[in-house]
C-alpha cells in the first residue's frame, strides 16, 4: 500500500496483506505499550494516512503480553508539565483517536492484558474489541491522582455507561470475562482474540467500501448530532450508500435467489 511505504515508526509496526487487511501493531512491549508523545504522533501520522492508502479493515494489537498500559506514567512525570503542556497532549490523544473513529474503515482491536486507563482510550477509538481469558479493563486514574485525559469521558461512557465509568475511575474495579462482554467494554471473549480479530477484519472488509465507510464514521457523527439532524444525516448517508453500484449487485442476487439468507446457523 503505497501511501503506507514511504511511512516509518519507531513504536508501531505496520503491515498489510494483499486483501487490504492492515495490521497495526502497538510496539513498546518493554514498557507495556505506554503510550508516550511520540506513540500518539505516530498514530495521527498513521490514521491520517490510512484512509488513503487503500486499506479495506485494519487489525490493532499489540506486542508483548499485554494491549496498552496508558499514559506513560514515567515521561508524564519527567515532564513535569504545566496544565496548559498537558491539555495540548490531550489534543493530540483526540487528533489520533478521532482519526480512527471517524475513519471510515473498520478498525478491530485484538486485546490481551492490560487495556487500562489511555489504553482503554485507546481500544475504545476502535470499531469493535475482542478479548480473550487474559484481558482485564481498568481506569486506574483516580488511584494516580489522574483523570481520564484521551477521551474516555465519551468514549468509555458510550460503551459502559455514566455510572459504571465513574465507579471504576472512583474505585479502580477491574472488568474482565464475561463480565466485560456483559457492561460493553469488548464484543467478543475467545481463545484467540488476534485469529478472531483477523476473522472479523476479513469479512467486515467483504463489505463494500462505501458502506463500511458509513458504518464506521456516521454512526459516530450522528450521535453528536439532535435525533432531529440525525435522522437527516442518516437519510442522506442511506441515498448515496443504497443506491451505490456495489449494492445494486447485491440486491440483484438477493432477487434471483443467488445471495445467502440471513438465517442462524
Ligand atoms: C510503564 C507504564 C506506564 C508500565 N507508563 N511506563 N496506567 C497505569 O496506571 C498502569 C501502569 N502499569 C501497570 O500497572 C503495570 O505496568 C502493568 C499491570 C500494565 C504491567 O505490569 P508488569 O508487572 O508486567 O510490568 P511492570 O514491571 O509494571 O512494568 C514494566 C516496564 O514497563 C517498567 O519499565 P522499566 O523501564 O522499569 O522496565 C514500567 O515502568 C513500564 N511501564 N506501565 C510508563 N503506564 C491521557 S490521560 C490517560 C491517563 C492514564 O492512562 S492513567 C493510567 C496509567
């Protein structure tokens, strides 16, 4: 993928196979993929250039064992920055976050170990979450004397809801399992999550790209929006998404009896 080539990173990897799947890979496992400022440049340098380059669905795990331990603690202290310093680091968490959640392409997060605190950020600016026996949820903020600074307030509290995110900001609860599936914080709990992950990548990237371009940034635009606007914005999205070739196809075999019926297994 040509507008991927010519890009190089230090603390991600990034791949991509020949159906379009990229993989991106969260790279600083000795520090348990803190992510540090340099981290969340590379992902606005990436997320800018990924819309671009072709991709038709992309893979988000990490190295090591664990998915992402938040804000590097040690550089933030080091820092010692001013209010001001840290509420531009947060601009820059939302430059990348939002890059991916309004993409347009479906991004899957593989989760193992630690997704807390900016981790938990992060895995939530994907389009779906897949967890497996070893992944466990937290936001140890209030325990650092911290607050959520990458976009958990919207992010996390659209997934579990007001109250349970401020019991773990407050508490420091962990989620995992089934529990996890059960509040929102992951869709899937399997063996596997990167074999999983890579199964969704694959057949969401069977969609036309058009739709999943809708799928994966209207949703997220709508919901900032009235329901009075909203319901425009979706007639609007649904006019030029329904009427595209690619899905003039589809409907055709559905009329002549040649595509698959939505029927249970
Ligand atoms: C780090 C970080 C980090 C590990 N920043 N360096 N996030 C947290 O409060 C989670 C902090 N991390 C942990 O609780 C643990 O590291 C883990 C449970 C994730 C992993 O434990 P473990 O035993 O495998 O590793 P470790 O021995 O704690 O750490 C290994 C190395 O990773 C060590 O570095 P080393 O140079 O001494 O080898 C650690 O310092 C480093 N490391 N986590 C920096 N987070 C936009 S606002 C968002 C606010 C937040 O994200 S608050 C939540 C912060």
């Amino acid at each position: 993928m040509a507008a991927l080539d010519d890009l190089s990173f230090s603390n991600l990897a990034v791949s991509a196979d020949a159906d379009g799947i990229a993989t991106v890979t969260l790279n600083r496992p000795a520090k348990r993929n803190a992510l540090n400022a340099a981290t969340i440049e590379e992902l606005v340098t990436l997320f800018t250039a990924l819309p671009k380059s072709g991709a038709r669905a992309v893979v988000l795990r990490a190295e090591g064992t664990h998915f992402c331990a938040g804000l590097d603690l040690v550089e933030h202290h080091a820092e010692d920055r001013s209010a001001a310093d840290f509420m531009h680091v947060c601009l820059r968490w939302h430059e990348a976050f939002n890059k991916m959640e309004y993409s347009g392409i479906p991004i899957i997060a593989a989760l193992k170990g630690a997704v807390v605190g900016g981790g938990l950020e992060l895995a939530s600016a994907a389009h779906i979450r897949v967890a497996d026996a070893t992944t466990y949820f937290a936001l140890p903020e209030g325990q650092r004397g911290l607050f959520t600074g990458g976009g958990a307030t919207i992010r996390v509290a659209d997934l579990v809801g007001k109250a349970r995110m401020i019991d773990m900001m407050l508490t420091g609860r962990i989620y995992k399992g089934e529990e996890a599936v059960s509040v929102g914080l992951c869709q899937y709990l399997v063996d596997d999550s990167e074999a999983k992950a890579f199964a969704i990548a694959r057949a969401a990237a069977e969609n036309p790209p058009l739709s999943n371009f809708a799928i994966c940034s209207a949703i997220s635009h709508m919901q900032n929006m009235s329901a009075l606007d909203a319901a425009y914005a979706e007639a609007v999205v649904a006019g030029v998404v329904n009427t595209q070739a690619a899905s003039r196809d589809r409907l055709r075999a559905f009329a002549d009896k040649t595509a698959p019926r939505v029927r249970p297994e």
